[in-house]
C-alpha cells in the first residue's frame, strides 16, 4: 500500500492506537524508525513519541549532527539573518523521548522489517517512515557537476553551500554579472529562486553595487508569482534584475566552469562574476 502525506496525517490517530495495541499483550513497545531528520521526519518523530506520551519507541535515523534548514537560507544570503540562527540541532527531539541515531541507512529489509546502518548494524522496526528528503541531479546542466559547486554553488542543499555562495555573492564587482540558471518544474518552494534573487539584489544594492545586473534564464514559461516579483525589482532595484524565459534564451547549451562562461541558444554570457 502506497501512503502519502495526506494519508499519513488523517490516519495518525488510528497509527498511534494500532502500534500502541501491541502493548496490552506483555509485548515490547512497538518500535518505529524515522530515517531522515529533515522537516518531515523530525516533525513525524516528535509527534509520534509526544502524542503517545513513551507508549511507542521512536528513533530518528539522521547521518548530520545538525539540521541548516534552506526555509530561511536567503534571509542569510541577504544579510538580515546568521548561520546560527538558520542551523538546528536534535537535542529537543531527544527532550520528547525520540532516540537519535547519527548513520546512513545503506538497505530496507521489508521482509525482516529492519533497517541496515553504515556501520553494517541492524534496527528492526514495526512500523517505518521514510523521509530522506531531495537532492541535486548534477548532470541537469551540461557542463556542471558536483566537482564545481564550489566554483559555481547552487546553494540548494544549505550550509556550507549557502556560506560558499554568500561569499562570492560579496565578491562580484560593481558592474559584474550574476546569472542565475533556474530550476525546471517540479522542484522544492517555487518561490525560492526568485526570492533568492531578491536578496542577492538586495546585497549588491546595500554595497553600493547598482551598476551589476542579476541574468536570470528560466526554463519555465513563468514562475509563482511573477508580477509581484517583477514589480518589486523594478521598483526596488530598477535595471538590476532582468528574467528571460525559454523562449527568449532558447534554453542553455553549455556551461564552461574554467572561463565562467554560460552559452545560450540567444547568448553567450562571458567572464560572469557569479553563477548560482
């Protein structure tokens, strides 16, 4: 049986007093395994062992020892939050009875019901919640991978990418070129690039650096919430920021990390100060 998150919330009652059942035959608690200590596994970690009040032994599987969330990782490139304030730990979860256990699931045995770790130990567990998260295809832009993202950041994933990104964001010249490749459809807060942009207008406008100009090549035909976007950069930041949609730029042929070169089926963007 295939269960969303919809699912999931609607029959957390009937999960929690299934699992709790076991109980009342001298069992042991049931046992289940959170893998993944992002925003969804932590909150299913935290309410399963809070609204059972211990009747249920949770454990959180996360290989990081702390959490950078990307919900306010553009407040941090603007300037108007720290690293600190965006960076979480799991000590609270532990607060609610939920046991934390800092490896990598390598392999899921449904049969057995138990979970492989790196350091080839097993947990087993009655019931599983599989919350991994998303990452990067590297190979979505022709030219870049995963050895140039600290030339070329995304940024996506937050921390230390975010910190990278800032930094270069801080080092382009007044005048310099930022391009930014956004991302197809379907992806993580539609929203999320182009308040990124934003806050790296907001940056170079706060430095003095009015003369730059953020390129962004978009493969979609529109993005959320565009007229207020737009509106808003040409108001607040009048000729910094210009979008392109595919129609316009005829999609990216190639990226040269080397000579920070973006090619274009309408233009070949040279010497670009940053690419994000």
């Amino acid at each position: 049986m295939l269960i969303n998150r919809r699912h999931l919330l609607i029959g957390s009652s009937a999960f929690g007093l299934s699992l709790s059942s076991s109980t009342v035959f001298g069992q042991a608690r049931p046992r289940v395994i959170v893998i993944g200590g992002g925003p969804g596994g932590a909150t299913a970690a935290k309410y399963i062992a809070k609204d059972s009040k211990g009747a249920i032994d949770v454990t959180l599987i996360e290989p990081s020892k702390q959490f950078v969330t990307c919900f306010h990782s553009n407040l941090y490139l603007g300037g108007f939050k720290d690293m600190k304030s965006i960076t979480f730990g799991y000590g609270a979860l532990k607060d609610h009875g939920v046991k934390v256990v800092h490896q990598r699931v390598m392999m899921i045995d449904r049969e057995k019901k138990q979970v492989l770790l790196d350091d080839n130990s097993h947990m087993a567990y009655d019931r599983l919640i599989v919350s991994p998260g998303i990452d990067l295809k590297y190979d979505s832009v022709p030219g870049w991978g995963q050895e140039h993202e600290e030339k070329m950041p995304h940024a996506w994933k937050a921390g230390k990418q975010t910190e990278i990104l800032r930094a270069r964001l801080d080092a382009v010249p007044d005048g310099g070129t930022i391009v930014m490749l956004a991302p197809p459809n379907p992806y993580r807060c539609p929203p999320g690039p182009y308040e990124r942009v934003s806050m790296m207008a907001h940056r170079l406008k706060a430095a003095g650096k009015t003369k730059s100009k953020i390129i962004i090549l978009d493969p979609k035909e529109s993005f959320s919430k565009q007229g207020l976007f737009q509106e808003g950069w040409e108001k607040i930041y009048p000729g910094m920021v210009e979008w392109l949609g595919p129609k316009i730029h005829d999609g990216v042929k190639s990226v040269d990390v080397k000579s920070s070169t973006i090619v274009t089926g309408f233009e070949t963007y040279k010497n670009v100060a940053l690419v994000n």
